[in-house]
C-alpha cells in the first residue's frame, strides 16, 4: 500500500509523449495542442479605429472649430488619408485609421453640419489626442508567442487559432481506450436483471466522462473467469493504448485481475493506495509504453480513482489548484486519505465551501447525483475542523 | 437601452419548449434530459455484502468461538442460506448476503483454521452486529425520482440511466444553430488578409463554445450590403432555429443589421443593453419561435454576450451562483454594468478571488487566453474595493 502522492506521481511517470496528428480547427476543442503557436502578424495588424465618428489631427492646438468632412474610410477599405489638417475623415468602427490623423471622435460627441455642400463636424465634448484608437501591435507584436505546446484548446485557443490563419492545427493523438468492467453480478444495460444481478453502470460513466475531455472509448464486459479474463484482456491491450478495467483487484477469491494483468506481462507500478473510497487500485504499464488502470468496482471508487489519477494521466487534470472550505467538522479514524465527497458552492463572503454528503460510502452511487467533487483529507489526522480549508478534485 | 437584468429575462422569456428526441446513452452527455427517471428496482436491489469476508448471524451472544464455514456466495450467484447459527457463510463483495445471517466480518479480522475436514473463521478483532452490510432501498426505494426532466447530463447521471437500464433516453432535440459573421474587413482564416484586412475568429469560437455544449452549428460570413444580408438571412431563417449574428449592430453607416432583420420579420425584443462591454447587442424573435442574437462584432464583446444571454437561452446557464471576491480596486465610470474580464483563483483561505485583466477593452481577444470569466460590477457605481465578492460569469 502506498501514499496517494507517490501513487499520483508514478501514474505521471509512466506518460509518455504521443504522437501528434493534424485535425481541422473545428475539431480541436478539448484536444491538447502539439505545436507552439506564434502571432503572423501585429495584433492588431493596422491602427484601428474602434468607435463610429470621425478621425482628425489633434496636438496642442484649441480643439474648438469646425472640421471639413473630406472622405468617408469604411472597415475593410485600405488607408485613407487626410488632405488638411482642418479636415477630417469619417471613419467606422474596424477601420484602418487614416494617415495625418491621429484621433477618433464618436458620433456621439459630434455635431454635424452643412455650408457651401460640404460636411462639417464640430466637437461637443472634451476629447483626448490618440483616443478610440487600437494601436497596431498593442496587443502582441508580430511573432510572438501566443498558444504553447502543451495548451488544452478551448474556444478562446480557437479564436487566436482563427485569427492566425489556421484551418488545421497538430494535437496530440488521442489514446485508444478500451473500457472492461468485470464481475458475475454485472449484467447489461438491455437486460432484466434477477434479484441478485445489477446492471453494470460505470464503465458507460467512465465512457461518458472520457468523451467529455473528447476521448473516445470502446466498452466491454468480462466474467470473473481467470483464463477468459487472459485471453480477451490480451487482445484488447494489443488493440488499444489504455485499458481501464473496473472490479477484481480486491482480496475476494474471484478477484483474478492482479494474477492475470501481470501472467499478460504488464508490470505492476503500484496496488493498493492508502486512500478511502478507491484502496484497492491497481496500476500497471508494459515495455511497450501501455497503461493499465484497475480500478475497484464500487461506483463511487471508480469514479474518484478515474478523477484522481486516469483524468491527469490523460492531460487533463484540473486546472490551477482548486481548494474549497470545510463546512461543518469531519471525524475520519482510518489512517488513510479520505477523499469525501461533497456539494460545492460559494457563499456571501466569497468563500468555497464544501458540505459533505451523507451515504453509505462507496456504494452510493446516487450520491453522486448531489455531488460536485471530493475534498481530499490529508492521512495522519483525525479530526477536521468546520472553516478548514483542503484540496478539491471537482468532476 | 435596457438594463442587463431586463435583458437577461427577455431572453430568457423566449425560450419554448423544444422537441424531444430519443437518443443512444453515448450520446447523452452534454443533453437536457426531457423525461422523468425513476429507480426500478430498490437501490441496492438486494441486503449487499460489502466486504470480502464471512457473513454470520450475531445477537447478544458472545463474538467468541470458531464459525465452521458452511459454503461460498460469490458476487452474481443466487442468495445462499446458513443452516446452523454455529456456521458462516464465505462472502465476496457484491454478493447477496446469505439467508439467516446478519452481519459480514472481513478477511482482515479473521482467523482460518482447518478441524476435522473443515474451514472455521475465528474473529480477531470486536465486530458490529450488521455491519459491511448495504441493506436493500438503503439508498433509494424502488420508484422514487431520480432524475427530473430538465436535468443536464453529465457523467453520473449516466451512471444512473445505466443503472436503471435505459440504453436510450428522451433528450430535448439541439436546435439547429447558424453562426453568421458580417464586416468587409474579415477574410477566412486560409486566406491571407491585405494588410487593411483581418481574419474571422468569433464565429469558429462561438462555434467551439457550441460544441462544447453538444451544440453543432453552420459558420456561414456575408459582406456589409444591405440587399445581400436580406437575401441570405431569409434562407438561413428558413433553415435554422437559431442565428446569431456578429458586427453590424453599432451605430456605424453599414451597420445594417437592425433594420435589415425588421424588414426580414423579426421583431425586436431590445436594441442595446447598459453594458459594457457588448452594448450594441440586439435580440429578436420570429412569429414561428425562432430566436435572433445579433452580437457586437469585437471578439471580446461577442463572447460576453454569448455567455451572458445566448448560452443561458440554449439551457446551459452557470450551475449555481458563482461569485468571486474583487482583488484590487477598480474604478469604472461610466453608468454601465461592466463584465469586467478577469482571472480567478483559489487563495489559501478558500476564497475565490478574481484578478483584473489589464488591456485594450473590447478588442483585445487575446486577453482571452488568460481571462477565466467575468466580474459583473453592478451599475450605479463607480468605486469597487478590493475583498468585494461580485457575481462571476465562468467560461
């Protein structure tokens, strides 16, 4: 049996760089960017105008008077250019600014007029010289980096992916993913279960998580049978990158998946973690760079096994470090990380506060319907005050 | 103009009731369920032994003495019974606990000896009449609500739907969205733009944000010209359940859009919102239930709109009431609500607290890459201090 951290950090170890593929943009969100990706251009590429009005040249001189409308420069149009320092241009919002001007006046702040057929604009209120301007590389210069390898695309990553000209971009391959749930006990969705029989539930959990990270998943189901449990779990780890396996790795006489996975020669990093709900995981790799994870049955291990250590190894563990505060006192004797689940929300002051839920432990599926993640309790200690604040793996 | 609350609630005023559709459970995650789920069985569906171990029956008597082991039950097989009150049953997890005992002692807690051909367990350690034991309905009677229409589904609640064997589900149908950007100066993003021009970004984003969401939807661009826009966007209204829009709101001369959508028989439900950024914000609806968002063009602007108005029409509002505690001061003047762009965190203390983004305002899309949300700072004010907690509008 090992500490979480020392489990957690030997599921890091064991990744491995994947290869990378090209996918169209509308693809990529959720995908992990393989490729840095730097500006083409100044952002913004051209001094942009970005009110409605008129662009003039203003220094120290009074800013009272009457200026000449001389052309009109609409967005998408190349630069005007002001003849007179007594006139002006009207411009709209995404415009190039006008050479010889230097301010953007909005129609609000204008008055127009007309004398011998020709336009005139005079200002009502105070203006700033260089105002309502974007200026050409304000944002970022050209060539600098904006996406780094390593980034998860989401839709602001596909606006800059966008705006650089890029109709497809390299990811990181995804893995191949084959989901096994084992156990006699278990029968199919379809099915009618007898009375001592359940439908199995979380691998099409674990399925529905993965496809929300935008992975793919195969699922199947095996019986507590050591020799069948060989030979299909042998070509499923020729056929996929990860298998993820849930139920026979505790001390029950059926429990043959430790035996078999390493008869298959995968070599066991670690089983057993000093962790409550989820103890009984087992975690495996092969000379071949595959993973195995085999999680235990029971819907609410699975699930904070799947979060805790599958989730980071796929690149896609939480982002910043979430912590959220102890609502009421927690007793937990077992000298193991508890990992309680709980009900998140943020309270007048500001404050994340977790409640924990009540339940029969890690049976309770259906307190996962309330719950929004799992605070982890540190080991070594016994009781935790109301106000306390601790790590949190949010779903 | 209208206030944002007012707003919100014209938008959210429009929404009817979509069609249903039946969907395979893969499909499901990510959709709003359209049917009532009960629990078809008792939860669990049986007294289910929770340890791997020996099930017994314990009274008052004393814990002492050898229990001669009778036979095994393993997970998946029928309930078994104990015939002598001296005697236990061999348990694995997930079995039915036999008929005539009460109570499951684990592996770890015991002692096996061999007597005359027989197994006997003895108890190592004090042992609680009835424990390791999930008893039947324990956590959900048969045909009590599990999950209610309207529910959105994420990863539990296919847990659930699996559990109760629904391999498809009632889920609203996805309205059919079409994503329009207009402005003279965009050009698609495998063309390289002439230095006055720049490449189309909020549309692909809006996109991303869709999918997201389980939203698919058409990315369609048209040019500034009055009879052009008539023309295309009576089709896409044809098409589609939903446009929206981007540019061609504010109060430029090719602004078109406003009147452009009257003409096409959409009413105006309000014509920008004391907001900033995304003031220009129109909205509209159809005789025949189809809704029209036409959201300023700058990127920034675009995205707070689709996230304050658009993603809450489609049913995918915040969950709860995120709030976040201002870092620093900020100053902001103008009689407006502003959704300032910041980047939250967790500090020691448990607070979620939000940094402002310093940059360019509306047009500055790259800030994006670092904002996790916005700050909505109320209007009527002008001072925020540092250690306020303000409402917080998440990616």
């Amino acid at each position: 049996m090992i500490p979480v951290a020392e489990a957690l950090e030997k599921v890091l170890a064991a990744r491995s760089v994947p290869a990378t593929e090209s996918v169209p943009l509308y693809q990529c969100p959720g995908r992990i960017l393989a490729e840095d990706i730097a500006a083409d251009r100044a952002f913004p590429p051209f001094d942009r105008v970005t009110m409605d009005g008129i662009a003039l040249w203003l220094d120290g001189r009074a800013e009272e008077g009457m200026y000449r409308i001389e052309a009109t420069t609409y967005a998408g149009e190349p630069a005007g250019k002001l003849a007179s320092r007594s006139g002006a241009v009207e411009v709209m919002t995404g415009a190039v600014l006008p050479e010889g001007t230097n301010t953007v006046v909005r129609y609000e702040d204008l008055a127009f007029s007309e004398h011998f057929g020709s336009r005139f604009a005079s200002l009502k209120a105070g203006v700033v010289p260089g105002q309502n301007i974007h200026r050409k590389g304000e944002d970022r210069a050209e060539g600098s980096l904006l996406l780094k390898a390593g980034t998860r695309i989401g839709s602001p990553e596909v606006a800059i992916l966008a705006t650089v000209g890029r109709p497809s971009v390299q990811v990181y391959r995804n893995p191949s993913v084959c989901l096994v749930s084992t156990g006699d006990e278990l029968v199919d969705i379809h099915e009618t279960p007898l009375p001592h029989q359940i439908r199995r539930s979380s691998t099409y959990q674990l399925s529905a998580a993965l496809r929300e990270i935008g992975i793919k998943s195969d699922i199947q189901h095996l019986r507590d049978d050591a020799d069948g449990l060989f030979r299909a779990l042998q070509t499923y780890l020729r056929q996929h990158d990860i298998l993820i396996l849930t139920g026979g790795v505790s001390a029950g006489k059926k429990d043959y998946l430790p035996e078999v996975l390493e008869r298959l020669g995968v070599t066991r990093q670690f089983h057993q973690v000093a962790q409550r709900p989820g103890k009984p995981l087992w975690f495996g790799t092969t000379a071949d760079g595959k993973a195995v994870f085999a999680l235990p049955g029971n819907p609410v291990s699975t699930f904070l096994c799947f979060l805790k250590y599958v989730r980071p190894f796929l690149g896609h563990g939480p982002k910043g470090k979430p912590v959220a505060t102890l609502s009421e006192q927690v007793i937990f004797k077992p000298d193991l990380t508890y990992f309680m689940p709980v009900a998140t929300y943020y309270n007048e002051e500001g404050r994340h506060v977790a409640r924990p839920l009540k339940g029969s432990g890690s049976g309770d599926f259906a307190n996962l319907l309330e719950c929004t993640g799992f605070l982890e309790l540190p080991v070594g200690r016994t009781d935790f005050a109301a106000g306390e604040v601790f790590p949190y793996l949010p779903f």
